[in-house]
C-alpha cells in the first residue's frame, strides 16, 4: 500500500485496500485464538496446584469456548467469498398474480426497502418507476449505495407472497397476490464495456408527468442491447442525459448478472432461478395480514409484526438467511 505506483493508480490502491482489510479481520482473530490457546495451557499447568485446581477449572472451560467460537468464526472468514458482495445494488421490482393488488403489493416492496435504506443510514436513489395510479407500480427500479449493501440484500431475489383484503375489495375476502424481486450488483463502467454500436437509443416523451408538468420535450430514454436483446427504459429525470445515464447503470447490472449467471449456471442467488415466473406456489417469503405474520419459508423463521416489516425491519431475516448460507457454505467444505 506504500508503494508509490500502487498510490498513484486510485483502482489498484482501493482493490489492495480492500485485500487488506479483509486479511486484517482473518489475522486479527487468529490471534485471539493464539492467544487463548496460551492463556489455556497456562491453566492447564495450574491443575496439579491443589489451591489453585477450583479457579483453573473454571478458567479452562471459558477459554475452552471461547476457542470453539473463535474456531466457527474463523471458518466463516475464510469461507469462499462471493466477489460481489461489497459491492452497491440495483433492486427491480415487479408484479407478477394478482393484478391491480399485486402492483400495490410491489409498491409495499418497494417501501419496505427504502425504509431499511434509512434505517442503515444507505444512500439510494429511484432509476426508474411506473407507476399505475393506485399507489402501486407496474415497474421500479431502486439503486442502493453502501459498502457490503450487495452481501446483505442479495438472498432478497425471488418471488414474495401476501394474503390481505384488497382495498378494492367489497366482499372482505382474502386475495393471494405475488410480486418479484430481483437484486442485482451495480457494475463499474470498467467492469462491463458496453460497445456504443450494440445498443440502439430511442427518445421518446415522459408518461410520468401529467397536469401542467407535461414536458413538451422528449427526455426518457429507451435503450435496446442488440447482441442480447435486453431492454432498459428510464423516464424519471427531466433531463436526457441523466436518463441515458440512469438507463446504461441498469443496463451494466443486467448485462453483468447475466455473464455470471452463464458462468456459474449453480448459482443459487441468480436471479432467474430465484425469481422464476411469478407463480404463488414459486415463493421465497408469505406476508399473511390476517394473522399479522412474515415468513420466510427457506429457513422457516416467521416473526409476527407485518407492519413492522414492510416498515423495513427485515434486519432478522437478512441475518438469519446470512447464518443458514455459511452453515451450509461450512458444511459444504467438511
């Protein structure tokens, strides 16, 4: 890190910075369990002392757990890590069963992210919206920016279930309605080149704005990506240039996801095997309002505060779903 041609160049210099920090949790632990270790066969020595055997025993099954704790965490730590996992994200959300309740059901989504966004004090910003008039989207596409924002959200992909009265409904009967979550890594420009001759850009006027705010020039941008046929739209900005922008971040994230969904087809957070078609029998989490509950029926861990939930406290879950995946990632490597 003190190598001066290492300082002048910004990408290497924050990639070794990165290597560094990481090693710097491995080696720091590793030297408690050292530590501990000595500290243990000191009181080992101690049992033959008669007046010393009451506190010595005591003092050796301390240490003794906190060397298996050390022992689990430095497994974790030297788990294979998923080379996205600090990176910022790129959350789509869509309606999938259940017409007009499953767009509001998108829209709770959608919220419900925002709201764990503040509450980590994260930086994010909408890309792209569609919304239907009722309060729930048809489309919307969220950037989060935060450091590890990635490690944490990424077991969010798949289909989500809620069981509710819809407003519209007059009978008071229960719906069962689904929308989409896909969540991908954002991609530096220098991750992923896009070739300006394989995308074709159409301007066209913004459907967002209505009343006296209907913009009389054209500002959203529609980008096709012709060797894949991917498709962004962005018309939030009133400007063409941060919609171009906007749209060739999303696109970087999709065209990204898909290459490494190509090379690691096992991968079980890649989107199209978690988000699947939409189906209600295809979900990864139930909102049931009925009974107040959430359940995440991968690892069957129910917490009873649906409110509290899409109010974005989903912290649980996502430390829940981060445990289940190194336990299985550890039992993977015995």
């Amino acid at each position: 890190m003190a190598d001066p041609d290492v300082i002048s160049d910004r990408e290497q210099y924050v990639q070794i910075s990165k290597t560094w920090r990481d090693l710097t949790d491995i080696v720091s632990t590793y030297r408690e369990y050292c530590a501990a270790e000595r500290e243990l066969a000191e009181a080992q020595e101690l049992l033959g002392d008669a007046d010393m055997r009451q506190l010595a025993e005591t003092e050796i099954e301390r240490l003794q757990q906190q060397l298996d704790q050390l022992e689990q965490k430095l497994r974790i730590l030297l788990l294979p890590r998923d080379p996205n996992d600090e990176k910022d994200v790129i959350i789509e959300i869509r309606p999938a069963a259940g017409g007009d309740e499953a767009a509001l059901f998108a829209g709770d989504l959608f919220r419900m992210y925002v709201r764990y966004a503040e509450r980590c004090g994260w930086k994010y910003e909408v890309l792209s919206a569609q919304e239907t008039g009722i309060g729930g989207y048809n489309d919307v596409v969220l950037s989060i920016q935060a450091p590890g924002a990635y490690s944490r959200l990424k077991f969010e992909s798949g289909v989500h279930r809620v069981q509710r009265v819809p407003a519209t409904e007059s009978s008071g009967r229960i719906h069962t309605s689904t929308a989409t979550v896909a969540v991908l890594p954002e991609v530096e420009e220098v991750e992923v080149q896009i070739n300006p001759k394989d995308i074709e850009m159409d301007v066209y006027h913004s459907s967002s704005a209505g009343g006296q705010n209907v913009q009389k020039v054209a500002t959203a941008i529609r980008v096709v990506h012709k060797p894949t046929g991917l498709i962004v739209t962005c018309e939030d900005e009133r400007s063409q240039l941060q919609n171009k922008e906007k749209a060739l971040r999303m696109l970087r994230a999709k065209l990204y996801e898909r290459e490494m969904e190509a090379q690691q087809n096992a991968r079980t957070e890649a989107r199209r095997s978690q988000v699947g078609s939409g189906e209600r029998s295809e979900k990864i989490r139930t909102y049931n309002f009925p009974d107040g509950r959430v359940t995440d029926h991968r690892i069957g861990l129910t917490i009873h505060n649906v409110a509290g939930v899409l109010d974005g406290a989903i912290q649980p879950f996502i430390d829940a779903l981060i445990a289940a995946d190194q336990s299985e990632k550890l039992r993977a490597e015995a």
